[in-house]
C-alpha cells in the first residue's frame, strides 16, 4: 500500500481541497470510449477527511488504526473508528516511503528515505526493532514481511532487495554502533563544501526523532543481499500466497522496479528467508517504464506505470491479459477491494474499474497527487483511504463494492452518521422567514426518521406562522404496558443562521463534512446531532428487544426563537402526549473538551425593549441643542444608569431577595469542578477565584445592556427624536420572571419620573423564560451518572496553557488591569483547544493526565425556554445531558461535534433509556 518516493520533489505543494466528485460515469472501454451499456453508477462519497500539515507518502489500515507515513518521518496513527489522531510516532530522519503490517497486526513496518526500517507495536506504539544495512541502500521505498518466515524484506534505492530473519536476532553478533547510517557519511550531505569545510556529525544514535528510540538494533548480514534485484529502483514489494504451488501457505515475494520489470521471487526458509529468482514478467518492451505501484487480486496481479497505464498479469499464466488506461497520469498507487480495482495517481483522481476492466466511476478525491490508498472493511461497511501532497487523508464509503458484505443493521454508527448528515442540510432557520419552507422539509425529514423506526408520529402545530412541533412516540415491551415508566425527551430541530458571507467556515454549512475527528455544520451540535443519537438510541433498543419503557420525542422548531408557540401547543395536546415520569434533554456542552458533565441549573432570562421618545423630530445639535431641550437619548442613558451600581450590582428594590443560599453539598460541587479543571490546566489560576467566577455565572443574577439605536442620520450632529436600548436579566432558581418583569418595568417608570422629562418612557418584555434547578440526587441524574461512567470510562486531558496566551494578547491590546479576569466560556474552551486551527498540533509541549472519571456537575448561565415549563406542566423532573465540548462553537462559525462525542451520546442514551425505568 506505499507510494513512490522518486516524487518527492512534487510534494511540498499543497493545495486546498474541493469535492468536485463525479456522481454518474459511463462505462468506458480500454481507449477511453463509452461502451453501449453505459450505466449510472453511485460514486464513493467523502466520509471524512484528517488533515495534517505535511504530505501523505503511505497507508497501511489495521483492524482498528489507519497508519500515514508523511514527509517528514512521522507516522499518523487514526483511529477507525472515530477518524480522530490517536498519536503521532516521531520515528524517521526522512520521509516515510513505505509501510507494513504483520499478518496478526501486532508490528508495525516502516521504511524511510534515512535508510532504516523501524519497527513498531501496534499496542504500545514503541519502537521494537530498528532495521538497517552496512550499504549505503539510499532511500527504502517499500517494506514487507512474510509472517510465517519471521523475514523482513525491504527494497531499496540501490536496486537491492535486502531482508532479515527475526528468528536470528538472538544469535547474531552485536552490530558495531559506527556501521549505523547515523554516523556513516552520505555521499551528497556530508560531501566537503567550500574551502573543504564539512558540517560536524552527532555521535550518537540517540537525539534523533523523538520516538526512534529504545528496541533493538538489528544489522542486516551482508549474505542476505539480492544486489541489483532490479536495473532501477526497487519501488514496490508485495507477499503472496499459494500462487506458485498448490499449497496456500507458500509465500512468495512480488517486486517492481525502475527497469520496468516485475520479479517473482521464491523464499527458502532454511537460508534465513533468502530469495531466489522464479519468473520475470516482462510485456518485450526494449526499455521498460517504471513499475511504480502493485496490487494483488487473487492470481491477478495489477501493475501501475507512467501516464496511466495499468497492467493486469495471470500470475497463474506469467501473461499479460490486458493494458488498461487510467485518467490519473502517472499511476502511483492501486488499491484492491470488493471486487473492484482503484487506481489513482498525479491528478488527484481516483478510476474505479470492475472485474471486466470497465471504468465504472471517477472522483476528484485530491487536489494534487495522490500517493497512497487503501481498502477496507470496518464494521461491515468498505472503505477506501487515499493520502496525497495536499496533506489530507481521506476517507471514501465505497458501499457499492458487490463483494463486500452490507450492513443489514439500521441502527449503525454509518447510517447515525448519514441521517444527521441529511438532516444538517436542512436549512432550519426558525428567525428567518426566508427558511420557513425548510423549517418545514426538515420537520418533516426528521419525522420520516421517526416513522422509519417504528414511532407513532404528530405533527403538533403551533401558532401561524411559528414552526410545527414533532411528536413521536416509540412503545415498550407491550408484555409491561401497565406498567411501562415514560421517558419525554426534549429537542429543537431550528439552528442560528449560518449565511457564510465573509467565508469564515471551513465547509458550507449546511453541508456536514467530517475533518479531522468532527462533524462540522450549523446544528451539529446544537441541537441535531444530539437529537438523532438519542433517536438511534432508542432504534438500538428496539432492535435489541430491550425497550421495557415508552420514550416519547418532542422536538420544536422555535426554541432558538424562545420557543415561540411551543406552551400553548403543547397544552392544547396534553392529553396526546399522556403522561410523563422523567424528562430529558441534551442541548449544552461539557466546560471544557475533556472531562464529561451533567447540568442540573439553568438560569432564566427577560429580554426587555427600553424606549425614550420625544415630542420633537430629529433636531440639529448646533442649531436647536439647549439645556432647555429633553434629549432622549440623554434621558435614556440616565435612566440605564440607575439599574445597577459598582460591580454590576442590580439596583431594582427586592431583587436579590429570593435567591437561595449556597448549600455545603453544592459547594463540594464547585471543589470537584475547579479541582479537575485545574488538574488540566494549571493557567486558570487560583481555585477560589475559579469557584466564584462561576458562581457568578451560573448561581448569580445579572443585567446586560446589549445595544443601543436612535433614530434620524448616523451622524455626530444630530439630536435623536427617539432612544432605544435592548437589555436583558438573566435569573437564578427562585426568581419567577414575571415578577421580576414587573419589578423593572415599576422601577423604570419610577426612576423616569424622577428626572421630570417631557419625553415619554415605554418598557416592553420582549421574552422570558423561567431559571431550572434541577435534583441531582434523583433518580434520573444517578442513571446518567453510571451511564456516562460506563461509556466514558477515564477521560483524557492534556496539560496546556492557554491563559498565559489569552495574558499576552490581553496585553498586546492594550488592557491592563490587577482585578483578575473571569473564567469565561471562551477561555475553558480555549484551555482544551483552539478551536479553528486549521491542524491539530500534536507537538506542543503537553502532558497527557487521566482526569476525573465521574462526570462533572455544572449548572450554565444561559436559558432554555422550555425546561421548567415542561417540569410544571408534566410533573416530572428534567435533567440535563451535555454532548458537546466547549470548542464546539454553537451559534459561531464552524460549530461542530466530535465524532466520538456522537456517538458515546447514543450510547449514554441507550442505557439512559434502557435503565432508568428499572431504578
């Protein structure tokens, strides 16, 4: 599965990717010409894409990690699962050509352009054994290694093939630490510059790549050398089985090189695994093209060379059966996978052939060349993973591979992925009447979900012209149903605009792409991705037969809106709806990207519109301004300054009255959250000053002036006839906002009365949403508990210092201050990562610690509408599960969700919903 290193002068030019793929080809015949049964055929679509900054020179995929060699000696190690980077191995001085795995996937092989093979644990991901020549082998394009022989077998620059049998190590003599290619000189880098000055050597083989240490150094023997194996670079190496004899365990090796030849090779195990020559494939041309790339398909051996062109051998046979032209310039790599042949090369674009040699399909899968792929087949679903000089490796669903088994299960990870996919493309924009239409095609997108599970669907309408809500039940175990608890889970499918005009976002943003480990796409995170784990939840359940209780969806269209509409709905359907015994909803985000949390307050809100106006026009400063003159602005902005007093203090008379007191058991909750954020990361400063920050933002009242506007001409001179200014108060449990409405609008009108202005003063409550306490003893909160300390289990931290850089810019703009800065939701999120950077940085200076492994409980400052009127009006109490992490960015720019926070959610759900009717 490597790819060629003779380009390696083309592989520092990187370039931004598009998905320009094709979706219908024709079938085409060996020139390139439409055949008459031209058929549609579905071409592989991107699944996800993981972005480095170095390009990807070899794959190689393992029952649960995908392996990228880059350019500067690194091995990205993904996972298959989640696509997020597992680690990186520091493991080469040069660029890594070729990569390998054992039969039972415990070594990793890797070859470089500094003229070692190193080999590694999949497990621990440390350095077993290092591999090397006493000759001067120049780069090591590609690496293999016969399991059955123990042998190691590499192909070099220098037209060798060289290997070593591991069974040997033991009894071979130490290797001399001068004969390493560390100390041994270069012909070309250690040559003498002007006036013979030559660059001084390290003495040590240590002090390299960070993780090329430790293991065993291992010389090859000068009799295990096949000397010019080819007339040109050995670019390519593959093993075989039961293709020479009739027994399936006899192995032989498949070599192709710059002369334009194919070698096969026989193996004799008693000389160490030494090879012998048994066939040369050759096609009579007097000067051969370069064998660039190999791939095996049963007997048939398919080989790529320059300009396109791909041979197809009978190895059974030793002929040539047939030449292929491929639209990918030069051929640099082939991939084998369910029946069908993937070529790819210096354009980018992947042809896809059958079994008949037709082009089936092409898609545009890099911007510049690819020059690594490989197929797979993980959890029943193919795969096939290119890397290429635009520093991405991508990840294509090849589904219509004919040999590979379907996935008959609906309630997989893949089809999770695909219908929140779809329902992301929905643009459900509740503020903005231009998407009324699609507020509509989502609801009912997402109702066809329900509907596909088994739900007994609604559609409950709300007041014209507010969206509809959905209402979806899904019935237990009907042996039970007397019996049967009933679990409400609440959601919106309506997402904050996202119109993309200044190009911010890195995807469009209705439509989700998977980067680097995570979904991005408006509504991804808040609310839709966690609305369809928790669907495919419950869809598992049933699968299982193990849904022993009813859960009942109810999702609005309006909560981004203030759930406009939503109370009167759904007291007119009450009696639709039944009866309630837990409520649960999920629309929130951990404090920071690592440690899991459980959110048991929220704060409530009153938006309110202060306005002052005047008898008078709009009126000239210079010509008609007096201190005769009540201006309203000027009265406005006196009337504002009365609301609160030194520190933000609230002002109105009474305000702070019922707010209840911290109690001990909630002050050990702020000890554990300030203990674990602070084990993360250490820059957040004193743990009392953490405690009260979010105190203050969580369990403290607070008034907030947003905007103002005046009306006549922007301009300096002008005396507005009319001042208004937005505000809002955010409430703690136990402060009911209607009185607190009615509190500031008494103290508004008498505060105004005081200044005896002729202008006139009118106070509008806009929206207000009720503050949640939720019980975090209860039943419900102890379910998530145990649920999310199962599928979690020791969450993973890093070290990292993030304030002192937020202390810098802070600095550099200008604001300088002894009073300490809040913890704000921008610098938790910040002290886990930096959300944007367009590629990870693994080489920051961090130290991975095991955080708590109990969630977090948390209370938030913001507000959802429709919490406690749920509580109320059902009887039952809510609680709150986050599935998001700070950096998610909702409501911001390239809002996204990590892959593996989706899907741990659906696992939480399921035993949420499994377990909870049994407590």
């Amino acid at each position: 599965m490597s790819s060629i290193g003779s380009l390696q002068h083309a592989l520092t030019d990187p370039r931004g990717v598009e998905d320009t793929t094709v979706h219908y080809e024709p079938t085409m015949d060996d020139d390139g010409r439409p055949t008459a049964a031209t058929k549609p055929v579905a071409t592989p679509a991107l699944f996800h894409r993981m972005r480095h900054d170095k390009s990807i020179l070899a794959l190689v995929v393992s029952k649960a990690y995908i392996f990228a060699g880059t350019q500067v000696g690194e091995v990205l190690v993904y996972s298959l699962d989640t696509y997020e980077r597992v680690t990186v191995i520091e493991g080469h001085r040069g660029s890594v050509l070729g990569l390998g795995l054992s039969h039972d996937q415990e070594l990793l092989f890797s070859s470089a352009g500094d003229r070692i093979v190193n080999v590694w644990s999949t497990r621990t991901f440390s350095r077993v054994y290092s591999i090397y020549s006493t000759y001067d082998v120049g780069d090591i394009f590609c690496v293999s290694y016969s399991s059955t022989l123990q042998t190691v077998y590499l192909g070099a620059q220098n037209t060798s093939i060289q290997w070593y049998d591991l069974k040997e190590k033991d009894t071979r003599p130490r290797p001399k630490p001068t004969s390493h290619p560390s100390f041994r000189e270069d012909r070309f880098f250690d040559s003498s510059g002007p006036g013979g000055v030559r660059t001084p050597r390290r003495q040590s083989v240590e002090g390299g790549p960070r993780h090329a240490t430790g293991g065993r150094l291992l010389e090859i023997d000068k009799q295990y050398i096949r000397q010019f194996a080819h007339f040109g670079y050995v670019y390519c190496m593959l093993l075989a089985r039961g293709i020479i004899s009739d027994d399936p365990s006899e192995e032989i090796l498949i070599s192709g090189g710059g002369d334009g030849v194919i070698r096969l090779w026989g193996l004799d195990a008693k000389r160490g695994g030494a090879i012998y020559e048994l066939h040369r494939l050759e096609d009579g041309r007097e000067e051969g093209e370069s064998i660039l790339t190999l791939a095996l398909d049963g007997t048939f051996l398919y080989s790529g060379r320059l300009d396109g062109e791909i041979n197809v051998w009978d190895l059974e046979t030793k002929q040539l059966v047939r030449s292929l032209k491929a639209k990918t310039g030069d051929v640099l790599t082939l991939s084998v996978g369910g029946g069908y042949l993937f070529s790819a090369g210096v354009t980018g674009i992947v042809q896809k052939f059958n079994r008949q040699y037709e082009s089936v399909s092409k898609f545009q899968a890099h911007n510049h060349l690819i020059l690594a792929s490989t197929f797979t087949i993980y959890n029943d679903r193919p795969i096939f993973v290119t890397g290429g000089n635009d520093n991405t490796v991508a990840i294509w669903d090849v589904r219509d591979c004919v040999s590979a088994p379907a996935s008959g299960k609906k309630t997989s990870n893949e089809h999770l992925f695909e219908s929140l996919k779809q329902f992301v493309s929905y643009r459900t924009v509740s503020s903005d009447p231009r998407y009324k239409g699609d507020c509509r095609r989502g609801a009912s997108y997402l109702r066809s979900v329900f509907k596909n599970f088994g739900a007994a669907t609604e559609m409950l309408n709300a007041e014209d012209p507010y969206n509809p809500i959905i209402l979806a039940k899904f019935r237990g175990n009907p042996a039970k149903s007397a019996s049967r608890k009933k679990i409400l889970f609440y959601g919106h499918y309506d997402v904050i605009p996202a119109e993309n005009e200044q190009g911010k976002w890195i995807t469009d943003p209705f439509s989700m792409q998977g980067i680097d480990g995570y979904l991005y796409g408006r509504g991804a995170s808040d609310n839709k991705g966690p609305i369809m784990a928790a669907i495919y939840a419950v869809a598992d359940l049933i699968a299982d037969q193990t849904l022993d209780s009813d859960v009942v969806f109810l999702i609005e269209g309006e909560e981004e809106c203030g759930s406009r509409g939503f109370a009167d709905a759904i007291r007119r359907n009450k009696k639709l709806i039944g009866d309630i015994d837990w409520i649960l909803l999920a629309n929130s985000y951990w404090l920071d990207d690592h440690v899991p949390c459980l959110t048991y307050g929220l704060r409530g809100v009153i938006h309110a519109t202060v306005q002052v106006e005047s008898k008078h026009p709009d009126l000239h400063s210079g010509v008609d301004g007096s201190a005769m003159l009540d201006e309203s602005l000027k009265d406005l902005v006196m009337l504002l300054a009365k609301l609160t007093g030194t520190h933000g203090r609230v002002q109105i008379p009474c305000f702070y009255d019922p707010i209840l007191p911290l109690s001990h058991e909630e002050k050990t909750l702020y000890a554990d959250i300030t203990q674990t954020l602070l084990r993360g990361n250490p820059d957040l400063g004193d743990p009392e000053e953490l405690a009260t920050s979010l105190m203050r933002r969580w369990r403290e009242a607070s008034l907030t002036i947003h905007r103002f506007q005046t009306s006549g001409p922007e301009n300096s001179t002008i005396i507005p006839r009319l001042a208004r200014a937005s505000l809002s108060l955010r409430l703690v449990p136990n402060q009911e906002s209607a009185e607190i409405a009615g509190m500031l609008t008494s103290f508004l009108h008498s505060e105004f009365d005081k200044l005896g202005s002729q202008n006139r003063l009118t106070v509008t409550i806009d929206h207000q949403a009720e503050p949640w306490l939720g019980d975090f003893n209860n039943e419900i909160f102890k379910t998530l508990e145990e649920a999310i300390m199962k599928v979690w289990g020791p969450t993973q931290g890093r070290r990292k210092s993030s304030v002192s850089a937020a202390k810098s810019l802070t600095k550099q703009l200008g604001f300088t201050s002894s009073k300490p800065s809040p913890a704000t939701s921008n610098t938790l999120a910040n002290s886990s990562t930096s959300v944007g950077d367009d590629v990870p940085n693994d080489n920051e200076s961090s130290q991975p610690t095991t955080l708590a492994r109990k969630p977090l409980y948390i209370r938030e400052g913001g507000s959802i509408p429709s919490i406690r009127f749920l509580e109320k009006e059902f009887g039952a109490p809510a609680a709150h599960l986050p599935c998001g992490q700070a950096s998610d960015s909702a409501h911001l720019d390239n809002e996204r969700l990590r892959l593996l926070n989706l899907y741990k959610s659906k696992d939480i759900f399921k035993k949420v919903f499994r377990d909870l009717p049994k407590k």
